[in-house]
C-alpha cells in the first residue's frame, strides 16, 4: 500500500485504481463495524459508505505517506460521511433527533449503548476544542478501527499516552453523551 501511495504521488494514474483495489476489503469491514446497528432498510449501506469515503478520499492522496496514514484519513472520511448522512435523514424527516447507531460499547463509551451520531460528532468537535490530541486519538479508534499501537504510530505518539488519552476522551464523552440524552 505503501508503495502505491508513493505511485499516487508520483502522478501515476493506474495506482489509484490498484489502491482502491487493494484498501477496498478494509474500507468494507470498518463500514460494516459502524452501520451494524443501523436499522434494516438503511438507505446507506457499507459498500455506500465506502464509496462515499473513497470520493472524498479520491482527490486528497498525494499527500498521504503510508497505510496507517491512509486509514487514518479514511476514519474522517467515514465520520463526514455518516455525519452527512445523519443530519440529512433528520432535515428530511423534521423529527428534530439525529439517527442513532448503535456502536460496539465494550470498544467505546461503556455502558451507554446507542449512541446519537449527531451527539458523538458534535461531542467531538468539543473535544477538538479543548485537546486536538484526545479527538484524534477517539476518531482514529472508533471510525477507523485502529488499535492502540497503530493509532500512537498515526500520531508519532507512544502507545501509553494513547491508552491514557483514549481513557481521558472516553471518559469526557461518557459525561457528554448522557448530558445529550
């Protein structure tokens, strides 16, 4: 992947193909761990929400340097995407609630099972506010699936201060999503 992404960067134009090829199967899992909980008959589905990310991905490559980098994009793609996609189900349907998702809780906020996208995103964006670091460290866990060790090396960081970054951050969101409920 590595290497394709220095073929985008070099103006090659097959590469960007051989990339969407290659990424594809992981794009296609972390869509499928965010809209699991999605209520059936969703009009976006994974393989949207892939190609979705991917246009918005698509014109934005030639500055990403390696895989860890590309998936990390890939994980504020994804957000945008079903954030979009929320807040136009709510305009077209007035009901004044954003569409809930339910999110695996053992991997994010705990106990507090349904998560309200609109909440999250707009609860991340506080917490962009008062510490970049602990935001990135939530997006980059939640929409782009990374573990902690790939998530310190996204963000040239050491993997403990990850861990108490994404405790700090869960934490603060747990407060800030039961305050929105």
């Amino acid at each position: 992947m590595t290497q394709l992404l220095h073929d985008v960067r070099a103006g090659e134009e097959a590469a960007v193909d051989s990339l969407l090829a290659l990424a594809y199967a992981e794009l296609g899992r972390l869509a499928r761990m965010h809209l699991p909980g999605e209520r059936g008959g969703h009009v976006l589905q994974p393989t949207a929400l892939v190609h979705e990310a991917w246009m918005k991905l698509a014109g934005h490559l030639d500055g990403v340097e390696d895989r860890r980098h590309f998936f990390a994009i890939a994980s504020q793609a994804m957000r945008q995407v079903l954030t979009d996609h929320a807040r136009s189900i709510n305009c077209q349907k007035r009901e004044g609630r954003a569409k809930r998702v339910t999110i695996d809780e053992s991997q994010v906020m705990g106990r507090l099972g349904e998560i309200d996208l609109i909440d999250l995103d707009d609860s991340l964006n506080r917490l962009a506010t008062l510490n970049t670091r602990h935001a990135r460290v939530v997006e980059l866990r939640i929409f782009g699936g990374l573990t902690i060790a790939e998530t310190a090396e996204s963000l040239a960081i050491s993997d403990s201060t990850v861990e108490k970054d994404w405790f700090a951050a869960r934490a603060w969101l747990r407060r800030e999503l039961s305050r929105a409920r």
